[in-house]
C-alpha cells in the first residue's frame, strides 16, 4: 500500500509480490499496478492475466483496462493488452468475461466495436451488461484523449444495443438504453421507440430513453415524453419534462407538476415555460430556491427587458440562489441596464454571490465590465478570482493576456493551482507570439507539476522542441493514512433535510475510507454546505470553502475499483488529474457508469435515499458522525 500510494509503479516490491504464493497478495499487487498506471507495471500484469488463480486474473485484467485511460501509462502498448484480453472473452468463468469486455472498451482500439458487439449476446447477463457499458467506454475514452475528436459510433453496435434493449434482463436493457443516450446518435431511435422503451417495467431504462430523446431532439416522439410525465418514479418525470423542454413542447407539459413533490420536477416545468402563465406565478412563490430560481430565469425569457424589476429585487435580496439567477439572466439579456445592474451590485454578498456576478460579464465586451472581471483576478477568495480568470478567457480586450500573467504571477501559492491551470487554458486559445515565451516560463518554473504539464501540452501543439520533462507531483498523504479498519465502518451524516448512512468501502478504498472516517471523528463536515447539485446526477459537498474550491490541504490518491456507481454510490471528486481527491465527496441520484474506473468510490447509502433527492443547494450537513 505504501508502495502503491507513493506511485511507484517500477518498485521492486511489486515484483515479489506478483510472484508470491499467496493469490491474494498477486491481486492487491495488480490491483496496485492498474492504480499507478506506470509503463513497468504492464509486463507484471500480462503474466498476472495468465495466473492460475481466477480473482488474480480477473483483477489484473481490470487494471490492463485501466490503462486506456492514460495512454502515456500504456507507452503505446495498447494493442498486446488488447492482444492479451481477447482470450479472456471466451473464459468459462463469467466474471472474467464480464471484467474482459469492460477493459477491451477502455483501451479503445479501432476494432473494439467489432470485438465487443458480439459479446452482447453473451448467455451471461452479467457479461452482457458489461459490454453494453463497454460500447459506451470505446468512444467515450476516445474522446477524452481527443477531446475535438468525435468518432461516428459504426452501425453494428447501434444494431446491437437495440437488440440489447429487448434483453430479458433489465439490467442490460436499461445499460444498452444508457449507452445509446451517452452517444447521442438518432439513427436507432424509431427502432428503439417502436419497442415502447419508456414503458418499460425499469425505471432506468425509462429514464435513459427520455434522456436519448434529450440528446437527439426528435420531435416525432414527444408523445412518449408526454405520456411519461405521469410515471410512478420522480427521476423519470424530471426526464419527461427535460425531454419535452428539449423538444421545445411546452404546450405539452403537464400543469399539474407544478404541485409534484419532487424540486427536480418543478425546477425542470420552470425550465421549460417560455410564456406568463398561472404555473409561472405559482413556481416563483415556490418553497424551494431551486424552484424559485428557476422561474425567475422562466420570467425573463417571457418578459424581456421588461422583467428589469424583477432582476433588481432580487440581486439586492437575501437569497442567494435567487441572486445567482439574477446575474445569470442579466448576462443573458446583454443589455447597457443589465450590465450596468451588475457592476452597481457584484461587489456585494457571500463569495460565492460575486463570483457568479462575474460569470456574465464574459458576454459583454466593453471597458467597464473588463475593468470589474480585472478587479475580480484581485480578489482574496479562490472562487472569486478563479471565476474572474473563466470569464477574462472569453474576452477580446487587447489587454487581456498581459492580466493574465499578472495575475498568474500574483497566484502562485498551492490554493491558487487550479486557477493557474485555468491561466494556461485561456492563453493556450491566444496568438502564439504573445503567449508562448510566458507558456515556456510556466512549464519550466511553475510549483505544481500539473500546471506545468498543462503548459508543456499548449507548446507541444505549436510545435516548439526541447521542452522540459514533467516531474510527477510531491507526496502527500492524508494525516489518517495509519487508520485501519477490520470492518466497513458506517458514518451517519444529519442534514438540513434528514439523515444519511453511509456504509464505507474499507476494503476496496481503504485510505479514502480512512481519510473520511478521520476527517468525520475531527468534526471536520460540521456545519459544511452542499454546494453543488446537479438534477438526476450527484449532490457534492464537503468544501471548507463551501464552493467547490476548497480542499483538506492534502491529497489522497485515486483508488480506483470496480465497484460500480449506483444510486446512492458515494464518491471522491476531484480535479483534472487521478491523484487530486481530497475532503469533498458526491453522491448519485443514479447510475452513473460513465464514471466507473474514473473517480474513487469509496461507499454507498445504505438509509436516507430520498433525503439525497431532497438536497439543495445550500442546505447543510449538520453533523457527520462514526455508528458506533
């Protein structure tokens, strides 16, 4: 474990223990390898994919998966990976199977479609969720190596995921149905409604049919939208009414979901309205501020300039959810009233408040609203100069490169790093002669070897030589490392909206549950906000700063398992790179596969899942505690 937290993947530590007679110690060795991701542990683990013993197979045959999501780790040995996995397919053992087709989509070679769609037909449904989720990973992991690179998904899948969607087990129908809304393709979507995909008995599969219709704006199914607004479970409502406002169908909104007991569903109806309506008056007295937000947003995009009013009311309030919108709406109208409404109030407010005053000046290009997003790259808060360097990238201003670099030369402290990677971000977009010898003085001196890898990949793409080598960052190592646990601990988190228990993954996670189960005893959650919340998706809290920027003061490398993320699954997020997990934490509304083999999961909900649907943004974990 030490070996593995300080990534040092050529130890020879891992050498013995691939070698131990103890199968158990040959899988924790592989398992380590495929976290590292380091070019010396592939030779280990193609021995370790032949072991005689099945956990040991299978766990080395997940992390050769893993390393299609780092192709510099693969050192362009992807094609004997996948050379090594093929056999792995036709294994009598399932698990194996299942673990093989996942890893030949997360190396992402051009013929894994045509190795994977087969296996769809697979007599395991274990093995045949595996390569629905598989068809997704081969584009998706494409794509975040490419990220301008947008791979036409062949015919032969798409036929296959159809037929997949018909599958007697739900768990692949509702996983084939995922797969085709991640790739946002129209062509199987008659073949896929003719089935009455959103009556389906699985929730899931309801749910991911309306969000392909989302995806793919096919007005000719808006019926079955329509009809779905009345379903039983409130996620696939909430997907209903997205798909109808994608759809551009407000005439087909129920209006009696402006009563339903999800905010989910009342904040997607307000989304959708485009007129004064009675729905309209009622969602703006709502009781909760998602709901309220939502419609003042709906307001204006009924009344225009008109609803200035309405906007000064609620900027110079109290409620920040409120203000927030205001801002974004300001920004939307792009009016000489509305910027000069957002000049005359942004300095006002919690952090969080400015920060998102700043956000819509990037629409603007006059002097004044340059020389307020200038004053923001002053600001003392994290979030409030690093929103202001978002919005300084989106600018034409001829002065805008050189307040860049002086803001990065006021900002080089470790809690400004995620801005400085933001700095190299938006002067990557700027004319070579004026960015490039700074983007050089970055990848030569920055502190933090990720900003300077960000900068090295900029002067790459232009093509300059002798760039300097990227040294991997400095260890940390969270302060509770040393915890131990003999059993899955249970931390019980009470909010402002109920009680969540949470079962940890000691075993799987054991430093992140460690971390956790530390930074709880320390009574380091009391009080701390949920600061994000994205509908159907995750809620995300645990900042000290209480806005997403804020971190523990340490890192806690990624333990990446494959332990799938449910609904209720919690998990570590974390910055652009592995190893950048901290102190925050999210939890899903839903499946979320796309984020298998990415981000740690480290436990699930085990009591208060409609307490997770019920959170806002705002609301507060009032105390986190360890179930004695």
């Amino acid at each position: 474990m030490l070996a593995e937290d300080g990534r040092t993947g050529g130890a020879p530590i891992f050498g013995r223990a691939a070698a131990s007679p103890d199968p158990a110690i040959r899988a924790r060795a592989a398992l380590a390898l495929g976290r590292i991701l380091a070019p010396e542990g592939i030779d280990p683990l193609l021995s370790l994919s032949k072991d005689g013993d099945p956990f040991v197979r299978r766990t080395a045959i997940f992390a050769m998966g893993q390393y299609g999501f780092d192709v510099d780790g693969a050192a362009g040995r992807e094609a004997g990976l996948l050379a090594a996995i093929r056999p792995a397919l036709e294994d009598p053992d399932e698990q194996i199977r299942a673990v093989a087709v996942e890893a030949v989509g997360k190396l992402a070679l051009e013929m894994a479609p045509a190795v994977v769609a087969p296996v769809l037909k697979d007599k395991s449904s274990m093995v045949r969720c595996m390569a629905a989720m598989a068809c997704f990973r081969w584009r998706h992991v494409i794509r975040l190596r490419q990220p301008d690179v947008k791979p036409e998904v062949p015919e032969v899948l798409l036929t296959a995921l159809v037929e997949a969607a018909s599958d007697a087990d739900p768990g692949v129908r509702w996983r084939a149905v995922w797969a085709l809304a991640r790739f946002g393709d129209p062509r199987p979507v008659p073949a896929l409604f003719a089935k009455n995909i959103t009556r389906d008995s699985h929730p899931w599969t309801r749910f991911f049919a309306l969000s392909l219709l989302v995806s793919t704006k096919l007005a000719p199914f808006a019926a079955a939208a329509a009809e779905a607004q009345k379903d039983p479970v409130s996620h696939v409502r909430a997907a209903a009414v997205r798909a109808l406002n994608a759809l551009e169908r407000p005439d087909l909104l129920e209006k009696s979901l402006v009563t339903d007991p999800s905010h989910h569903v009342r904040e997607a109806f307000a989304d959708g309205l485009v007129g004064e309506s009675p729905e309209l008056e009622a969602l703006a007295k709502d009781s909760s501020p998602t709901v309220r937000a939502a419609a003042l947003l709906a307001r204006v995009r009924a009344r225009g300039d008109r609803a200035m009013p309405d906007l000064e009311a609620a900027v110079e309030g109290g409620d920040p959810l409120l203000r927030i919108a205001a801002f974004k709406a300001l920004g939307n109208l792009k009016t000489d009233p509305a910027l000069e409404l957002i000049l005359k109030t942004r300095g006002s407010g919690d952090e969080d408040v400015r920060a998102a005053a700043l956000v819509p000046l990037s629409n603007f290009q006059d002097e004044k609203s340059f020389a307020s997003i200038v004053e923001g790259l002053k600001a003392k808060g994290v979030a409030e100069r690093g929103t202001a360097i978002e919005s300084l990238g989106s600018r034409t201003d001829p002065a805008m490169v050189a307040a860049a670099i002086e803001c990065y030369r006021n900002s080089l402290d470790r809690e400004w790093v995620e801005m400085r990677e933001s700095i190299v971000d938006a002067l990557a977009a700027r004319p070579p002669e004026s960015t490039t010898p700074f983007l050089l003085e970055v990848a030569r001196t920055d502190p933090a070897p990720s900003v300077r890898k960000r900068a090295v990949a900029v002067l790459r793409s232009r093509k300059v030589e002798n760039l300097p080598a990227v040294a991997a960052a400095p260890s940390t190592r969270t302060p509770y490392f040393s915890y131990r646990m003999t059993s899955n601990p249970t931390v019980i988190l009470e909010t402002t909206k109920g009680t969540i228990e949470i079962e940890c993954f000691a075993r799987e996670a054991p430093i992140h549950v460690a971390n956790f189960v530390g930074l709880v005893e320390r009574g380091f959650y009391d009080g701390s906000k949920w600061h994000r919340v994205v509908p159907n998706f995750v809620i995300q809290g645990g900042d000290p700063l209480g806005n997403g920027w804020g971190d523990a003061g340490w890192s806690v490398r990624a333990e990446v398992n494959d332990v799938p993320y449910g609904r209720g699954t919690v998990g570590m997020p974390r910055s652009s790179g592995f190893d950048t997990g901290g102190c925050q934490i999210f939890i899903t509304h839903l499946p979320t596969p796309h984020l298998d083999g990415l981000y740690t999961v480290f436990g699930r909900v085990v009591r208060g899942l409609d307490v997770i649907d019920s959170i806002e943004v705002g609301d507060r974990i009032l105390r986190a505690t360890l179930k004695r």
